[in-house]
C-alpha cells in the first residue's frame, strides 16, 4: 500500500487547523456567547451548525453507498479540485499531469497555485485514454494525476480497468473526476476506494441532481485525505441555508429527470446526424453532446441570435470544428434542433 501522508506538503501535515468553540464543544448548547454573531434570530444570525452539515453529508454518503468518512463536501467540487493542489503540491516544485481536452479548473487551479502542468492529449478522434503516455508524463515532482470521465467535453467515460491501470502504477494522487457519472453507463471508480488509497473520487450535486445554483461538490476518498481536506478547507465552506435546501431537494427523486435526459440525448444522437452541417457527433456518456460542423462560429452565432446559447469549443486542441451542446428539456432541444437543421453551411 502506499504511503499518502508522504504526499502531503510538509506545511499541511504540521498544520495547526482553525477550529472553532463549538467544534470543541460536543454537549448541547443553550447561550451562545462565542463567536460575535448577532443574537437576534432571523434563521441565518449562527453560522452555520456542525452537527446540520453533518446530516448532509450522512445523507449524501447513505446516497452513494459509501461511509459518511469517506466523504467530503466542498463549495463546488471546483473547491476540491483546488484543495488537491493546496495539500498535494508544493507551488514552484511539483507539477500535475493533466489530460486534454478536459475541464478548464484543473489548469486554472494549477495556475492560480504554481503547480507546472503536463498536458497530456487524448487519442485524437476516440478520444482514448492514452495511460500509457500519461504515465510516461510523470516523474518524482508529480504530485497530482487530473482524468475526467466522462470527459468534458469530449463526453466519454473511460473503463474502470484502464483508469485502475493508472491507480495502481502512479505514485502520487489520481483524482478522477465523476462530475457526469449519474448519466453514464460507465461504473464509478468509487468501488476502487478500497483497494487504492491514492484516489480522489469527485462528484457534485450540480448536475444529474440539479442543485447547481447550491455549489455542492463531493470528493470521495480515504478518511485520512477527508480529515486533511477538512483542516485545510474554510471555516464554514457551506452556508446554512444552502445545506438546508440540498437536504430538502435530496428527499426528491431526479431519477425521472436523468432518465428524460438520456433519452433526449440518445434520440439527438441519432437524429442530429441528418443535419446537413454537421460532419460528425461524438458518443456521448454525459448530458451534452459534442458536435462537429463545417462552420462552427457560425452555427454558434446562428443559435445565439435565436436565444439559445451553446458552448463554442471550436478553439480547443482536439476540438477543432466543435460544439458542445448541453441537453435540455424536450421542447428546449426542439428549438435547439430546428435552427440546426436549417443552418445552411
Ligand atoms: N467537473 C467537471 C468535469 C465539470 O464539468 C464541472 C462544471 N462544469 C465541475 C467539475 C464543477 O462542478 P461544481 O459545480 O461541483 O463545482
């Protein structure tokens, strides 16, 4: 097995964390005089409860079928992507190995902390995981290994045995991005927890489970990089009404929802195809579709004046040509598609 808290920044493992009265504190409380809030109740004067973020995260785990230690909830899984880099890497020294074309906050969070990145490119056009140059691309300073799946915006997962391939033989901490998981047919990697204590699971609450405007993300992993993570993290990193309402959502049932989806995106992968400026749809194993057309400005431009806005991938190595266009409701995506089909280029 190997040894994670060798990993850690030296600052990190020594770190003294803040902790507040009442995290010290374990019995019931009547007068808090603690921590200078307003005493006047308005629903929102405390900061936000322990024990309440607590509830959340023993539900969200219950959820995923893993145990409520191995999980950490962050402001967005974007707050555990930099926290990856806050714990992992050493600024000016160590380095991540990122795959291309994938999502943008890997490398902004490898900027913003002065981590080098090495960008490795997915096969062209299957957009395969190249495991065997992305381990090449490591060496002793490679602290972090970024792998999306499914990928955005290629839209593809990867198989759990290639992405074990590279749990086991990298040295340092694989975080594998599961933002998409809920709509792919692809497995989790959070069976490998056990067996893999250099994996970082992430998932969020933004997408299949609709709770984007809420900004919780999930990292799945080992009870000693949770405990890490959650000496490093702010104070209070979710509000009080935001975990009040996920807990309020969770009770609903998005699976109806995530079913439409795929049903939508599966259906538009079949009848997009027909239309005469498009050259190529990639597979898809998430809630968006990569398109590739002759005129891409173009087509993004002909949607726009129409009210409906895609994302513009055309600039992105590997991505030349393309749009990424994000599934939408039934009658959202028959607008989407009627401008397509008379776009004429
Ligand atoms: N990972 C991927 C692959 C994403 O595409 C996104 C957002 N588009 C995120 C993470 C960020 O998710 P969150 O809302 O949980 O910060």
């Amino acid at each position: 097995m190997k040894d994670i808290s060798k990993l850690v920044r030296a600052n990190i493992a020594a770190l003294q964390p803040y902790s507040t009265a009442r995290d010290e504190y374990k019995g019931s409380l009547g007068i808090l005089l603690d921590a200078n809030e307003n005493p006047y109740d308005n629903g929102i004067n405390r900061y936000p409860s322990t024990s309440l973020k607590e509830q959340l995260r023993r539900k969200v785990a219950e959820l995923k079928g893993i145990a409520p230690e191995r999980l950490f909830l962050g402001n967005g899984s974007d707050e555990a992507i930099d926290l990856c880099y806050r714990v992992f890497c050493e600024p000016g020294r160590d380095n991540a190995v990122i795959m291309a074309p994938s999502y943008g906050m890997y490398s902004v969070c490898a900027d913003i902390n002065n981590i080098e990145r090495r960008m490795v490119l997915l096969e062209p056009e299957t957009f395969a995981l190249p495991v065997e140059k992305l381990l090449s691309a490591a060496d002793d300073a490679t602290r972090l290994m970024f792998i999306c799946s499914p990928n955005n915006p290629t839209g593809n997962a990867f198989a759990v045995s290639d992405i074990e391939r590279l749990a086991a033989a990298f040295e340092g901490i694989l975080v594998v991005d599961e933002a998409y998981i809920d709509f792919s047919a692809e497995k989790s990697v959070v069976s490998l927890l056990d067996k893999y204590p250099n994996l970082i699971v992430l998932q969020t609450l933004s997408k299949a489970y609709g709770m984007a405007g809420l900004r919780i993300g999930l990292a799945i992993t080992s009870p000693y990089i949770v405990s890490i993570f959650k000496q490093v993290k702010y104070p209070y990193n979710i509000g009080t009404d935001t975990i009040s309402l996920a807990l309020k959502c969770l009770e609903g049932d998005v699976s109806p929802q995530v079913a439409q989806i795929k049903a939508e995106r599966d259906r538009l992968l079949e009848v997009l195809p027909q239309a005469r400026c498009i050259q190529k749809i990639y597979p898809s194993d998430a809630n968006f579709l990569l398109i590739k057309v002759n005129d891409p400005r173009g087509l993004y431009n002909a949607l726009l004046q129409q009210g409906v806005i895609v994302r513009d991938r055309s600039t992105v190595a590997l991505c030349e040509g393309c749009l990424r266009i994000t599934v939408g409701t039934p009658a959202e995506n028959e607008k989407m598609e009627k401008i397509i089909y008379s776009y004429e280029s």
